[in-house]
C-alpha cells in the first residue's frame, strides 16, 4: 500500500479533504493522511485552520501535523504547538526535514498532484 502525498495550494480545499466532503467524500480513493504539512504564521489563517481541523477530527486527532512557518519566531512556534502542532520547520530547513521525517514513518508513500 503506497501513501500518497497530496498538496493544495487552496485551503479550502485541504479542509474538503481532511473532512472527506465534496469530491472527496470517498474514502477508498482519498484515504486519510499519515502525516499533515501546513504552511502556518500568525497572520496567515490557513495554518490555524488546517490544524484547528485535525485536531477537531476524530478520526484525525492523532495525526501528525508539521508547520511551516517563515521564521523561527518564538511566538509563533508557540502558538502553532498552542493549536496542536506536533512539529515546527521554519524555512529553508522545512524540505529536507518534511523528507525525513516522512521518511521515518517507515511506511512506502508517493507524490501525487490529486489534490491541486
């Protein structure tokens, strides 16, 4: 079984799918995510959401959720670990990081472009 990674550069679209609605109500094609990356900032309201939605989600609760913010500010590393963040990468670390980290999961994935 292969995980596919599925990016969105809309975050409503993220949230279609995270909540399985829209066309992405079936769950054997659009299988829940292992791992959950995020752009986040203070200022920026689609990091807070994407977590408040997993978090939010019981079949989701436990999911690993990695923001990605544009700098190492203090305050918001804390308030995405406040929302539930489960790690913080601040740019240009975050690429290499997300690779490791997904690759520890032990589990095969691929990369896939469903969810633009």
């Amino acid at each position: 079984m292969v995980n596919p990674v599925v990016g969105f550069a809309r975050a409503d679209r993220a949230l279609s799918y995270l909540h399985g609605t829209g066309r992405y109500a079936d769950r054997s094609q659009y299988r829940l995510p292992a791992v959950v990356v995020t752009a986040f900032g203070i200022d920026n309201p689609d990091g807070p959401r994407i977590l408040d939605a997993v978090r939010t989600s019981i079949p989701l609760r436990k999911t690993p959720v990695v923001a990605i913010g544009t700098l190492a500010d203090e305050d918001e590393v804390h308030e995405a670990h406040r929302l539930g963040a489960t790690a913080y990468l601040a740019r240009p670390l975050a690429c290499r990081a997300i690779v490791q980290v997904i690759t520890s999961l032990n589990m095969p994935w691929s990369v896939s472009e469903t969810g633009s």
